[in-house]
C-alpha cells in the first residue's frame, strides 16, 4: 500500500467519476463535431485520423524518401561511378560496376548502379557523399514492397527513371516495378 | 382459437425478447468500437462495405461473424472433446435466457385478454434472473477445465472466484430493492417505481436506493467479465478461459460478454432505472404534478413504455461502455478486495440503513 494515497482516492468512486467525465467529454464533445461534419461543416473534424490511403500526411520537404538517379540533358546518368556512396554507406546496400563513358571529358559512367532496398537505412549519406549530385532522395515514394528479397534491389534503370517530387510532395512517377526474376 | 391465440402471444413475447437481446449484443460490436473511437478521438472501424455502401462500419460486426465462422475450429490434443464443445454454448444459453423475466413493458390489455409485456412472467423473477447469471459462470470454468491448459485453468479459476465475489455482492445490494418494493417479481418492482415521493418525485429505485445502484452496476461489471474486471480473460497479457478457443467457439464467449451486458443493462433499468416506466404516465395518459392532463390511447402508452424502456436501457448500455473503455484494469487481489471488503460490507450497510428507514417510515 503505497502511503501517498489520501482516503478520497482509497474509495475510488471519485477518481472514477472524474475519469469518466474526462472520457464522456471527449465522447459528447467529438460527437457534435462528426456532426457538423455530416451536416456540411467540412472543417470540422472530430478525430485526429487520417484516412490512409485516400488521405495522407504532409510531407516535409527534407523527407527522404526513395532515391534516384539524376540524368545528365542525353539522359545518360550524371553519376561517375566515383564509389563515393558506395563506400559511405553504412548498410553496404549500394552495388556499383564502373564502365568507360564514351565522352573522353568524362572520366567514367556507372554500367550497373543497384540499391538493395530491402538493407537500405534511408540514413541519407550516399546524397551527402556524391561530388556529382547525381544521386537524391526526393521522390516522394514510400510505398515500394515486393514479395521476395530479390525484388527489392532496384537497378540503374529503375533508378533513373524517376521523377522528383512535386511541389505539394506527391511523388509525380509511378512505384517502379522490380523485372520479373526466376528466384 | 383461443388456444393457437395464446400461443401466438406466449411465442409473440418470447421473440420479441430474443430478439431485443440478440440484435443489441450483435449491434453492441458496432457500439463499441464507434464509441471507443469517438471517445480516444479516432473514427473507428468504417472499411467493411457492402456494394461500396459502408454506412459508418455497421458491417463490421457482419464481417467478424463471417470470420468467426469460416476460421479453423481447433481443438487441443489434450482436451476433454464433450466439454470442450459444451462450454461456449452453456455460457451463451445462460446469458440469453437470463433476459426472460425481465419487463419491457406494463400489461398490455387486448380485448379481455391480459398480456404481460416480458417473455415469461415469473413471481422471483429477480431470483431467476441471478441464477441464470451465475450459472454462465459453469460455462467458463468448463472451458478452463476442459482446454488441458494451465493457463485456462487458472483463467477459469480467477473467473470462478470473482463471480463468487460479484454475486454476493449483487445479491446483497438488490436486497435493498426488493426490501423498498416489496416483492421478487419484476413487474410488480417496475410497477411500483411508478408511484411518486412526496408527490412530484417518481420512485425509481435510483431515488430510492442510490447507493445500491452504485454497487450493483460495480459488481454487475464484475459478473460480465468486462474491463475493469476482466483477469478471467486478460486477453493481451495474462491469458484466460477462452485461449484454446478459435473460430466460432471463441466468437460465443465473446457473444456471451456482449449479451451479459444487455442483460446487465436491462436488469439496472429494471431495478433501478423505473423499467418501462416514464415520469408521470399512468394507464390513461400524462398526469403531472402541477394538475394538467393529457390523456392518451392505451397502446400510445404501451408504445411509450417499451421506448422508454428500450431508451433506458441504451443509456445505461452507453454508461456501462465507458466505463469499460475508461478504467484500466484491476489486479486480481486488488478486485478481490474491492469485493469482499468494499462492496460486499457496504451492501449489508445499505441493507441495515434501509431496514431503518423502512422502520421509521412506517413508524411516523
């Protein structure tokens, strides 16, 4: 028995009626607004819930979300194949295979540039890392899921095909989708 | 003629009463997830559409049903097979016939024919009532029992040992009602809260018997084995009875709380709330304690008195919702002393004061 305990709340009945009180108010109070609501008062709103995937959350601008490649105006990849991200990452989930670019100003260009997703900690260095800025975090897209680990390695392809986010932070390309692999 | 009549209104009374109890535990799903939410600011439960049409989520209690229905019914290897079966339904039936004698409304007068608005018309209806009550408890210790799991036992142990604790109390603080009104038949209780104190206050037992109210909705919460009491089950850490249940089987016990509810809630109107009664209606219409009248037809009447009854019993269904989705749970000793020390003393305290209350009116 814990000394702090006055006898008001030993009976109980006190604590218990102030509790539902708390509680019927949050009820009656919340049940005018869905109300109003119903009845045309669209700014009214008796819950906190955001009606996933009708509705979603503003996005901060900073959010990193899944990554892409930025392409050079031929639409080749900006990216020089320098290892820098590769190197910096943290959960070694970024796959780099350099290859000569036929431009001799250019030093090199990425052959095969793969993120594994499914490793991926959405920590951010490989944008950090990058000399070129040929790599960023700004599409908006968070919903990417596959049914097998292999799934969740996106290739240069993939990578490159993506738009950045739009103003509102709606991802403005779609998910895109893993090629079909024999596991 | 006669004969098929009476069996038409014997059947008549008793559907309307299964069906009143069933169709409020099936909605009481919707209920309580709606309330819950709007009162935790959420929306609640609303994706089960039929045909797109979602209508605020009463679908929903459809679509467990459906679940429950179509799940795995598993039995463990080492379960007693009879009992097994037997136990959701033993606590479902006592929880569905408890309703029988309770009143929904006055007599209902047909030609020369005298229909009692309840299902079956019982002179210790308050008695039958708390039989069948603690009867359900049978249901649960034999699902305990019969899982060969520890853990059920002891759920089903701790289930056994508060209904013991819960029906003194129960019977202790409706002893104050039944000492006011003078009888065990439930009609003649509800029909006696009609009548008016000092002339303008009516005589609910809530009027009369406050603090009787207060223990028996406690230790009615008790004996549905719903949060604040629910250590039988304890669903989402200690486990109870019902662990070994799936399917449909597990789908009865939780049918099982929902009807114990209604019960629950319907008994308190009955008892404590003036049953079908509404403030200053007799058998002829509004009679006010400031001398005006308004008369109207017998059937008005009755219509009135099963709404009110009915309305009642929703409040008292609201009431007992958020205390379920306010109080956190009590420990296991902590419930037993709330019973043994608390409410059960205090009902033989509310006994004894009445007793000289009763004295002393009848004295002046």
């Amino acid at each position: 028995m814990g000394g702090a305990v006055n006898l008001g709340q030993r009976f109980y009945l006190r604590e218990v009626l102030s509790g539902l009180g708390l509680t019927a108010g949050h009820f009656f109070r919340n049940l005018g607004k869905h109300i109003a609501h119903s009845l045309g008062k669209k700014d009214s709103r008796g819950a906190v819930t955001i009606q996933y995937p009708e509705e979603r959350r503003p996005q901060s601008p900073r959010l990193r979300t899944l990554h892409r490649l930025v392409r050079r105006e031929d639409g080749s990849p900006r990216c020089v194949a320098c290892m820098m991200c590769e190197t910096v990452c943290p959960a070694r989930c970024i796959y780099i295979v350099a290859d000569e670019h036929p431009n001799p100003e250019i030093e090199k260009m990425p052959q095969r540039f793969d993120i594994d997703l499914g490793k991926c900690v959405f920590c951010g260095y490989c944008v950090e890392a990058c000399p070129e800025d040929a790599i960023r975090m700004d599409t908006g897209i968070l919903e990417f899921s596959a049914y097998d680990r292999r799934s969740m390695i996106y290739t240069k392809e993939m990578l490159l095909s993506l738009e950045p986010a739009g103003v509102d932070g709606r991802p403005r390309s779609p998910i895109p989708i893993p090629p079909r692999r024999n596991v | 003629m006669s004969v098929v009549a009476d069996l038409g209104i014997a059947f008549g009374r008793v559907a309307f009463v299964m069906m009143f109890v069933l169709n409020t535990a099936a909605i009481l799903g919707w209920v309580e997830r709606k309330q819950s939410a709007i009162m935790q600011d959420r929306i609640g439960a609303n994706r089960a559409s039929i045909f797109g049409i979602r209508a605020m989520g009463l679908f929903h209690p459809l679509a467990d049903t459906l679940k429950m229905l179509t799940k795995e019914d598993f039995r463990p290897a080492g379960a007693d097979k009879t009992l097994f079966s037997l136990a959701p339904f033993v606590s479902v039936l006592f929880a569905l016939v408890a309703f029988a004698s309770i009143p929904f409304g006055d007599v209902l007068h047909i030609g020369d024919r005298a229909i009692p608005l309840q299902a079956v018309t019982l002179n210790v209806g308050i008695l039958y009532v708390f039989a069948m009550l603690s009867l359900g408890v049978y249901g649960v210790m034999m699902a305990g029992w019969s899982s060969g799991n520890n853990f059920a036992l002891l759920g089903g142990q701790r289930a056994a040992a508060l209904m013991i604790t819960a029906e003194i109390a129960i019977g202790a603080s409706v002893m104050g009602v039944i000492m006011v009104y003078g009888s065990l038949n439930m009609m003649d209780i509800a029909r006696a809260q009609g009548q008016l104190l000092w002339g303008w206050l009516p005589k609910w037992g809530i009027v009369t018997q406050p603090l009787a109210f207060i223990l028996f909705v406690t230790a009615g919460i008790a004996a549905t084995k719903r949060i604040p009491f629910d250590f039988p089950e304890g669903e989402s850490e200690i486990i109870g009875y019902n662990v070994e249940y799936s399917g449909m089987k597990f789908g009865m016990f939780l049918m099982t709380d929902m009807v114990e509810t209604t019960v629950l809630a319907g008994l308190s109107t009955a008892l404590f709330l003036g049953g079908w009664q509404v403030p200053y209606l007799l058998a002829d219409g509004f009679h006010f304690p400031w001398g005006s009248e308004l008369l109207l037809s017998p059937l008005t009447v009755t219509l009135l008195q099963v709404g009110s009854f009915v309305t009642k019993v929703a409040v008292m269904i609201f009431i007992l919702m958020l205390i379920r989705w306010t109080l956190p749970r009590f420990r296991y000793d902590q419930a037993m002393r709330l019973g043994w020390l608390g409410l059960f003393p205090l009902s033989i305290l509310n006994i004894v004061l009445t007793g000289a209350v009763l004295l002393a009116w009848g004295a002046r």
